[in-house]
C-alpha cells in the first residue's frame, strides 16, 4: 500500500496560524525553563505508549506542543498492522525522542477511530500543535516510513517551531524496541533511492528525478522510486510559480488545459486533495482528444503522489470513470 502525500505540504493547511503561534511559544518557554534549571527540554516519559479516549488530550494533543505525535490506529485482528506497529515502534526507538508513538487500538476506541476518519488499518497519523496531519495508510515500507517521518519533524520544526529533546538510547520506555525487531536486509536498491531521497530532501529536484528514474529502468515496479519520482516531478512542475497568478489564470480561462493543470498541481501542493483531483476530472469531463489525454494522465500523476489506497483517489477514480465511460 502506498502512503499519502509524503511531501507534507497539507500540514501548513491543517493548522491555523494562532495554534502554531501559540504551540511555538510553549515549545520557546519549555526550553527557556529547562535552560535555567539546567536541564533539557521536557519530554514524554516514553517514546511508545498505548492511547485511549480518556488520555488523548493528555497524551496526544498536549504532548503535541513540544514533540510531534504519530498516532498508529491498529487492531489485535488486523495483519497488516502486526507487520507494520513493529517497525514504528523500532524507529521510534531509533529516532529517540524527535517524534512519540501513540498507539490506538480501534476497538476499544471508536470515537477517535471516527472522529479521525480512518477508513481502514493500519492507518498513521500525526499531531502537530493540536492540528492532525493524515500520514499513509497500510503496511507501507520502511524506507517511505523513514522518509515520511523525516519530512514531519523537519515540518515541525520549521513551521511550529516544535522539537523533541533527544534521548539516550534505553531511555524513554522503549527498552528493547530495537532488539525485538531483526534488521531489515538491505535491499538491492536501498543506496541508490538513499541518494534519491537526499536529493528530494535538499531541494535538487533533477537529480532526485535521475536518480528515481534510474532505479526504475532496472525495476520498474519499485513501489518507492514511482512514488518519489512522482513527488519529485510534481515539485518541479510548481517551482518558482506564483500561485495567483496561477490561479487567476485557471479562474479566467476554464477552456485553458495547461491552466488547467497547474493549478491543480498547486491544489494538490497546498494540501487541498479533493481540488486537485476535482479540477482534473471536470477537464477531462468537458474536453476531448489530447487536452482530454493530457488532463487524464495528470490525474494519474497525481494519484500516484497520493497513493492508491487513499479513499480520495477511490472517489476519484469512480468519477472519472463516469466522465470518460
């Protein structure tokens, strides 16, 4: 299964500037009180811990002031989820203390099940200053886990100004998460996507395209290089655009397919899923031939950013197969 957008983008759109504001200065007092009694930044005692509805606000949104949360909605009775809760608990070891695991059990906590708007398990969340963040849904591999988490802590630092306080290793109440889980074997691919996703991440958006489409001439199946290529293109596509004049453009010339196309490419940037894809299949709805084609494979483009699983791409698959049959 393929994750969400692993760019992380949708994360300015899901918090208000006055939650972060404030989230930042908690964070900003947290450090200054532990400089003066000379001590670190306070922490969650642990870095994996089991989550209700009765102690959600206490351990999720609160904690979420100071070190991003990542939820991981799972169920004793679902596979997937045995597959996929180790591996976050490891890194969550591994990562010590920049992000905190909480872990949900659906069954025993449909409020929150619903209130997220899970749609299936495993499915990963994260909390940032109070604002959710939907991740990726499914057992996906570990190396877009990585990356994904990556991307989250580097958004709440900058954004938010949150970060977590490192912990020694043993520390934190995830003794032995490291030792339950066997290393990974190295795949035959890992150095070559490792340079990719560096690239990705330092802004070299050509050399990540290279890179990905290199390990996709020897296998063009990879999960992970398809998904970083695509991030990768679509970041280029909307480098240096003025996203007004964009979206003037697109409002005044609806005909426009090139208008078209990249204001969905912003929509989709600026976390606002549902326009991107909606705009694309109300092009491929009222043109024909290669502006048809053109939005159709945009679309496609986009789904893969998304990942097949998301139930946005599902509807939006269903509504474009009622527009071109």
């Amino acid at each position: 299964m393929q994750p969400r957008n692993m760019s992380m983008s949708g994360v300015v759109d899901l918090a208000a500037v006055k939650a972060a504001g404030e989230a930042k200065q908690k964070a900003e007092q947290a450090r200054a009180e532990a400089a003066r009694g000379g001590g670190q930044p306070t922490t969650p005692g642990r870095l994996v811990l089991d989550v209700d509805e009765a102690g959600f606000e206490r351990d999720v949104l609160q904690r979420s002031a100071e070190v991003p949360v990542v939820i991981d909605f799972w169920a004793e009775w679902c596979e997937p989820c045995k597959q996929l809760s180790p591996v976050l608990e490891r890194l969550a070891a591994e990562y010590a203390g920049r992000f905190v695991l909480a872990k949900i059990d659906v069954d025993s906590n449909q409020m929150l099940f619903q209130q997220f708007g899970v749609q299936g398990i495993p499915a990963v969340f994260a909390v940032i200053a109070g604002q959710a963040l939907p991740l990726f849904q499914g057992a996906a591999p570990e190396g877009q886990i990585r990356q994904v988490l990556d991307q989250l802590i580097q958004a709440a630092e900058q954004r938010f100004g949150i970060v977590g306080a490192p912990v020694e290793p043993g520390e934190g109440g995830a003794e032995g998460v490291a030792e339950e889980m066997p290393s990974t074997p190295a795949g035959p691919y890992d150095s070559a996507l490792g340079a990719a996703h560096q690239a990705l991440d330092a802004g070299d958006l050509g050399g990540a395209i290279q890179a990905y489409s290199n390990v996709l001439a020897d296998d063009p199946g990879n999960a992970e290089a398809k998904l970083g290529l695509a991030q990768a293109e679509l970041l280029r596509r909307v480098e240096g655009a003025d996203p007004q004049v964009v979206r003037k453009a697109a409002a005044d010339h609806p005909t426009d397919v090139a208008a078209q196309l990249a204001a969905a490419d912003l929509d989709l940037v600026g976390g606002h899923v549902e326009d991107a894809f909606g705009r694309l299949v109300d092009t491929v709805k009222r043109t024909a031939g290669d502006d048809r084609n053109a939005a159709r494979v945009r679309l496609l483009e986009l789904f893969q950013v998304i990942g097949g699983d998301d139930p946005r791409v599902a509807a939006a698959r269903n509504a474009l197969a009622r527009v071109l049959f």
